[in-house]
C-alpha cells in the first residue's frame, strides 16, 4: 500500500503526516530520531499494515517537512505535538489500541507521550534516549560539548561529524536502505541554521544525553501503570550507549530488554528482518 504523505496544521505550525492502512482496533504511532524523518519508517510501515495494523508517521517540528519552531525549551512542545496528531484519528469515546514505537531522541519523547495518554496499549523503544549518558563516540562527545556552551561547529568537527556518518552507513548491506538513509540526511541538511538549532534544543529540553533533567518518574510511572514495554540497543551504537537501554529497564518494571550484538544505531535499518520480527511479535502479544 501507498505511503501518501499528508499535512495538517498543529498549535505551532504545519506538520508532514501520514496514516497508512485501513482502519483498525491497532493504531502504531511512529516516532524518528533526532536527525531523522518519517522517510525512515516506510519500510517498517509496511510490514505493519500486511499484519493489519494501521500506522500514523509524522516529522517533528523542525525535521523533515514539518515547520521549524525556534527557542524551544521544553520538551513538551513535541509531546504536545504527537498527543495533538493522535487525537485526530481518535474520536472521543472511541476505544483503540494505541501501539508508540520511538526510535533515539524519538524513544524519549514516546515515553513521555505513553505517560500522558489516558490509556496507552504498548511502548517500544529502539536505542533510546532518556537518561542523560554521552555516546560512546569522541566526535559526538565535541558536538554535544559545543552545543552545551553554545559554541560554533569548526569546519573541522563538521567534517569529522559527517566522516562518521558515512562510515557508518557502510553498516547497512540493502542499498535500497543505504540510499534512504542517506536522502533523510540530504533533505535534513544538517549544518542548517534552522536544523542545528532544532537539534541543539531538542537535546537540551529533553536532557537525553546531558543537563539534569531526569526522566526516571515518567519510566517508573510506565511500570506502574503496566504499559507492556519493550526496549531494543545494539552493542555496538555509538549515538547512545547500550548501557541508557538496560537503565531504562530497571527503571521500567516489567519491561522486556534484548540486546543486539554487533547493532549499530542503525538498528532496525540495519537488520530489518530481525527488528521487524521481533518488533510484530511484541505488538501482537501486547
């Protein structure tokens, strides 16, 4: 089935969607990272609606073809959003089952959003962000020092940042996958002014991988109210260490963990069969 991108206008500006599958009990709400786009979910997209699920995919502001929201402080500007999206293919007093997958920077924010739903059927997160950690990477390390002091990027970091990417693209075997991974970033570019304020903000509101900002209520109170959840890291990711993965567990009372070896960030671009599989399993199950 076509994946026809839509937009609609939100609280703080127009936002690329797209819902895809015929209507169903099972809603799954797709959520990317924080240098990413919806473009990089088609592929799970449609293994989800061949099993009969229904699948709503949406850029953040500021990524992708959503509008940029300028001095953004707080993290709920992008739970707002997707609350504010969701609710749109849900009538009052209709009776769904509403499945959040957040992928990084995503998997922080889909935490806060089962949090605030009334009722939310089940969370997985893919190499999440959400207690403060540094990436395992020296490059990364800088940019997110340089974004902390509200520093210039030198030439140099950029070009060490961008060396990074491409070697680790070389990870993903399909070059069907290799080249939409690499159109997300083209599109995204990157050094934008509006993208690298957009990402600077992003991670000091949310305090994913620094600040004192702790998430560890929003993870407990997911425990508490029983939302079945499943959280995915792969050994060797160096945009958010596998370790973040098992914190969130402990803080997750009966949460599923599984540990990928040899996984890059890429995860489930990167082993599409496997992710997708277990991915299916779990949404069934739950």
């Amino acid at each position: 089935m076509e994946i026809i991108d839509r937009f609609t206008n939100l609280e703080h500006g127009k936002v690329r969607y797209s819902i895809t599958g015929e209507a169903s009990d099972n809603l799954v709400v797709l959520m990317h990272g924080l240098t990413t786009s919806k473009d990089i979910y088609n592929n799970l997209t449609q293994d989800l609606i061949e099993q009969g699920f229904q699948v709503l995919s949406f850029d953040f502001y500021g990524r992708g073809k959503s509008d940029y929201v300028p001095n953004v402080e707080s993290e709920n500007l992008y739970v707002n959003q997707a609350t504010e999206l969701i609710e749109k293919f849900i009538p009052t007093g209709a009776k769904r089952n509403i499945n959040l997958v957040g992928y990084s920077a995503g998997g922080s924010i889909a935490s806060m959003v089962a949090d605030k739903l009334d009722s939310c059927a089940s969370l997985i997160l893919i190499a999440s962000t959400g207690v403060p950690q540094l990436p395992t990477s020296p490059v990364l390390i800088s940019l997110l020092q340089t974004f902390e002091s509200n520093g210039e990027i030198s030439s140099e970091l950029k070009h060490e940042v961008e060396k990074q990417m491409v070697q680790e693209l070389e990870v993903l075997e399909e070059n069907e996958t290799k080249d939409l991974a690499l159109k997300v970033y083209n599109d995204l570019d990157i050094w934008n002014e509006k993208t690298i304020d957009t990402v600077k903000n992003h991670l000091l509101s949310t305090g994913g991988y620094v600040g004192d900002k702790s998430m560890n209520s929003i993870f407990e109170s997911i425990g508490k109210k029983n939302i079945p959840t499943f959280i995915m890291s792969g050994s060797n990711d160096n945009w958010v260490s596998p370790e973040s993965g098992k914190e969130i567990h402990k803080l997750i009372e009966g949460s599923l963990f599984f540990e990928f070896e040899d996984v890059t960030h890429w995860a489930f671009l990167e082993k599409p069969e496997v992710y997708h599989r277990k991915i299916l399993t779990f949404l069934k199950s739950a």
